[in-house]
C-alpha cells in the first residue's frame, strides 16, 4: 500500500498527454494500480488518473458508493480502465459542478456530454465496454482528459462558475 502526493495544477507533467499501456499483468501497472488506489481512497476522490501520481500512462480509475465530495451523486460502478477511448451517443451535454484532486478546494461548472460509451481494458487486458450517463459519464470524461492533458477549469465556459468550494456551496 503506498499513498502518492497528488500533483497538483501548474505542473507540467499534467499537461502532458500520456502514453498508451504496451504490457498488461506486469508488476509495474499492478503497482500503479494499487498506488492509484490508496491514493484515491485516502484523498476521498472519485476518481484519479495515473499523470495525477506522477506516471504518464493512459490508466484511469473511478467509481463509487458513496462519497462525500459529491454527496448529491448516485453511485458509479467501480472500474479500472486502461487505454480508454471515448464515443459521443449524444450531442447533449449538461452543465455540472467539478472539482479534482489535482485542483483541491476549487469547483468549476463544467459541460460535459450526457451520453456515452467508453471502452479499454482492465488490469489483466481484458477489454471493457459501457454506455454511461450523467455523473458516471462526466467522471469517465474528466479522468480521460487527464490523460490528454487537459484540467477541468480549462472546459469551464463562463469563468464567474468558478471558484472556492466553500463560497460556491454556502448556504
Ligand atoms: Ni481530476
């Protein structure tokens, strides 16, 4: 078990794309895996992406029950996903607030598409395949521009949805 600092916004290894994996069931990706998730876990995000730790390879992690970033969300099944690659099943997209590890403290309203299906491979290289909708489909959406580069204030439309959690959430 091995909890990694988050690299934060303003570090050039996140705006990097990220490179593809070649080799799966090796020990380097289980412990990349593992890595990611302790580190997922500790900080209560729901989801991380490998550049978040350091590593510049196309592996996203996401899922949850419960969590309470995002108290209002309905859960995401939990899923390993390496290689991803992102098809639009509708040109509807929906306003929704984010955060990120990598950007702590900060919320953005964000559009993202309402429909899609992602498809890659788990740990073991056995591909996956899911239409998803809603939180499940922006949380796959955030992740995967993780590994192109690209933060989520940079999709942000209109910069006055975007600032401190606790002045955007104050009651
Ligand atoms: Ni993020």
């Amino acid at each position: 078990m091995a909890i990694k600092s988050v690299v934060k916004l303003g570090n050039k290894q996140l705006a990097n794309p990220s490179l593809p994996v070649e080799h799966f069931k090796s020990a380097e990706l289980f412990e990349l895996i593992q890595d990611m998730l302790d580190t997922m876990k500790e900080k209560g995000g729901v989801g991380i992406a490998a550049p978040q730790i350091g590593h510049n390879r196309r592996v996203i992690i996401f899922g949850f029950e419960k969590n309470e970033r995002y108290p209002n969300e309905k859960p995401v099944p939990f899923t390993i996903l390496i290689n991803p690659i992102i098809e639009i099943l509708s040109d509807e997209m929906v306003d929704g607030w984010e955060g990120c590890l990598s950007v702590p403290g900060l919320r953005g309203l964000v559009p993202r598409y309402q429909k899609i299906r992602y498809s890659g491979f788990d740990a073991e290289g056995n591909p996956i395949s899911q239409v998803a909708e809603g939180f499940h489909a922006r949380v796959v959406q955030h992740e995967c521009d993780h590994i192109d580069g690209i933060l989520f204030p940079q999709r942000i439309k209109d910069m006055r949805f975007f600032g401190f959690e606790e002045e955007i959430f104050a009651k």
